[in-house]
C-alpha cells in the first residue's frame, strides 16, 4: 500500500458543518496542501464543489496500544476468583511472547483502519512494546516503531507517537518481571530509541512525537526527571491512578496518592495528559482540573478490565479537560467511547443527561466539544477543529440514516452518539485525503487480509 501524501486543492460543500464558533449552515471549505484554507458559511454549492451533508472535525484518539487489537476478545474467559486488570495483563503478556515486527505492522493497519472509519483521525499511540520476544534490544532500537509509522503511513492516520519508558515491576525500582521484558529500557537505552523513533516520523504528514513515562509504578522519580529532560517539549503522557490496589501501593510508597505525588513533584500542565485518572480524591480533581492537563479516559477498555468510573461531573464542573482513547482496542468506537462516559454516570447515580451540565443542554454536544478539544490539546496539535489552518480532518455523518431523519445541530451529535454508532459516518477526510468513502476505508480488504493472516499464525502457534 502506498504511503498517504497530501490532498490536492479541493473544494468541499456540506449543508451543516460544525465550525469553532457553532453550527454553519452551506458551508465551503476550501483545501489546500493538506490544510484548510478557507471556510465560506451561507452559500449555494456550484459545480466544483464536492457535495455532503454534515461535518464535523475529525477526533483525536488520546491513548491507543495497537498490538493490543490482536487480542480483543481473547480475555473474556473466566479466570480466578478475583479476576482482574491484573489478571488480564498476564493473558496479554502471553499474547505479546511471540508478535513479530510483520505482526505488529498488520495488527496496528487493521486497529487504524477501524479508528479512521470510526471518526478518529488521528492517534496517539502509547507505544510500549520495544524490544524482541527473548527481551533484546533490536539493531534499530525503533524497529517496531518505525513499524507503527509504516501502518499509519499505509492507512492515513495522523500519529502523535509516544515512545514509552518502561523499567519496573512496581513503586520504589522493584525489578521487572519475565513477562515485561519486552517493554523494558534504561535511561541509556531510552535516549536513542527517542531519536530513532523521531526520525521515523520524519516521513509523516504533521506527525508529532511526545514521551510516555509508564506509570509511577514502572519509573523511579530520578528516572521520570531524567525523561522530562530528554523531552522538553511536546505531550507528556502517563497511566496514572487506574487501579485501587494502584492507589494503595502508591500510598505505602510515598505516603501519597498517585495524582497528588505528580502535582507535588512535577510541574503538570498544558502538555500533560493523565490516562485514566479513575480514583482520584477531591484535592486531586480539583489540582487535575486546575492544572490544564488533560484526562485521558478511555471508558470501553475500563468497563471491559472493570477499573472503575472517572469522577466526571465533579471534574466538568470545576474545568477540567479530557480526551477519549480506545486504550486496550477491545472495540474501536469513538461514539461508543463518548456514550459510555454518560451512561457510566447514569448507573452510578441513577440520574439522566447528567454531562450535559446545564438545563437544556446536549448531552452529546458536550462531550464531542470536549473531547476534540482536550484531544487536540493532549495530542500537540496547536490549531485544531474545521478552521483555518487547521489539518483538514474532516468527518460528515450520513443524514440519510434513520437516526438522524429530520435532526440538525446538536441533534446530530445526539443522534450519532446515542443512536446510530459508527454506522452514520460516510466520508473521512485526513489531512486533505479521502480515507473513508461510503463508510469504508479504502485500503480496507487489503489490511483486513493481511490481519487475518498474522493472527491466524499467532492463534496456530
């Protein structure tokens, strides 16, 4: 498949577009270089204008482990009594023993196929899974990195790659264990695998690259100071606060809980993206919410490993930001992500509408608003949404779905969220390109085939 390059000059005419500023009716947009160039509200389509019905801004996927889309579905069998995150992350030790470079490339294609027909556009890939199956570094240190450019290169996604640091087992430098090995560095190793993996993205349209200390439980505060110099600039991203039994082990540690031990000891702000944050104390949501960082939540992959329920409203209410992620890739669903964060607080507190946050509001204009934004922030993207200058991601939806017969505006949103699913989304554009038409990606049977064929040989071994 070849590499994505920019767009050529089109121009683009949807009777609804959502703009910064709100909801245009007949709007133009016109693309140039990859980029929009300028956005006409009011006006009647013409002969050169590529006609559709809605659009609204491509999402940014804020937390995504590809290899990870290889064994969806594989960890819903019973285990002990206490099954758990921590017993699901010893099936996906097993799953990754014997993943090649050839495998991670088809399983990460296949998972950015899905995020690109789902309304992601761009991704921000928490990439953990550096080395050989026996532990050894690969002769390029980014090999599989270089191979998660390739897939993006191949399906169009835009990539904020997030080469991760991964050197312990638990608090306080405990050593690893056997089933890590694949993640591990040090901080020798660390710094040329930034710069290999900085030069593989070179080849990227608006690629970005941050850096993804693991966790508290995986780098020791010399060694997360020491990360942080490597990458002055650019996102910073880090699991944080997932699990309970996370929380205590942190509290035994440092006599601190995990948010609370970051806000005291680094400087977290705009570039941050906590991922998870579920068990946070009220000091803690409101230090989050204060601080500009974003929570990176991912609801579908914390229902499925039962993590727990982010304290969303109290979060909203005091202006915290957060983006969306498909985190473990069980099920690639952008509307389904935003729904669940909903749903999740209508369990929890037996009420309805509960995100919407004021009388009279959408439920799912709240959340997609705020999740662009938060995503676009998480991901380093400086100018984002359907705007000048901006990357052309653009999404319409099919207003010839039956769940979005008659609606406009935010209804729409309602209507995708709640409603329909991925099913009403028709056309995807990245970064000037046309990836998705009439709900399919166009290199869609090519990468599926290609998928099959590498878990077909993983699942044989």
């Amino acid at each position: 498949m070849p590499a994505m390059n920019n767009g050529p000059t089109q121009s683009l005419w949807f009777a609804q577009a959502l703009l910064p500023g709100g909801w245009a009716a007949a709007a133009r947009v016109k693309i140039e270089g990859g980029r929009i160039a300028r956005i006409e509200t009011g006006v009647e389509d013409t002969s050169g204008d590529e006609r559709h019905g809605a659009a609204i801004p491509g999402l940014c996927n804020v937390h995504s482990h590809a290899f990870q889309r290889g064994m969806a579905g594989l960890a819903e069998v019973r285990g002990p009594a206490d099954d758990d995150f921590w017993t699901w992350r010893e099936v996906m030790y097993r799953f990754l023993d014997r993943l090649t470079p050839d495998q991670v490339e088809a399983i990460a294609a296949q998972a950015y196929v899905e995020m690109l027909q789902q309304g992601f556009t761009r991704v921000g890939e928490f990439h953990y899974l550096h080395n050989a199956p026996d532990g050894r570094p690969y002769d390029n240190p980014a090999e599989l990195a270089t191979r998660i450019v390739a897939a993006a290169a191949a399906t169009g996604i835009g990539l904020t790659l997030l080469p991760v640091f991964y050197a312990h087992a638990d608090f306080g430098g405990a050593e690893p264990k056997p089933g890590q090995r694949r993640f591990l560095n040090d901080i020798g190793s660390f710094a040329p695998l930034l710069e290999a993996s900085r030069a593989a993205i070179a080849s990227l349209p608006d690629a970005n690259q941050g850096v993804a200390p693991h966790s508290l439980r995986a780098v020791t505060p010399d060694e997360l100071r020491r990360i942080l110099e490597m990458a002055p600039a650019g996102p910073v991203h880090i699991h944080v606060a997932e699990q309970v039994k996370e929380v205590d082990a942190c509290l035994a540690w440092s006599g601190a809980r995990p948010v609370e031990w970051l806000m005291d000891h680094h400087e977290v702000g705009r570039r941050w993206c906590l991922v998870h944050a579920t068990h946070l104390g009220d000091g803690e949501v409101a230090a989050l919410a204060a601080s500009g960082a974003v929570a990176g939540l991912c609801p579908i992959t914390e229902a499925n490993l039962g993590d727990g329920v982010f304290r969303t409203p109290d979060y909203l209410g005091q202006g915290g930001r957060f983006g969306v992620g498909t985190d473990s890739n069980v099920a690639i669903d952008a509307a389904g992500e935003l729904k669940l964060m909903e749903y999740a607080q209508r369990l929890t507190r037996r009420s309805r509408n509960v995100l919407a946050m004021r009388e009279g509001g959408s439920v799912g204009s709240e959340l997609f608003r705020g999740a662009a934004a938060g995503g676009s922030r998480a991901l380093g993207v400086e100018t984002g949404g359907l705007q000048i200058g901006a990357a052309a991601d653009i999404v319409t939806l099919d207003l010839d779905h039956p769940s979005l017969a008659g609606r406009s505006g935010d209804a729409l949103l309602d209507g995708w969220i709640f409603a329909a699913g991925g099913g009403v989304i028709d056309t995807v554009w990245r970064f000037g390109c046309k990836v998705v038409e009439r709900g399919r990606h166009r290199a869609a049977g090519a990468v599926a085939s290609r998928y099959r064929r590498a878990i077909g040989e993983l699942l044989a071994g």
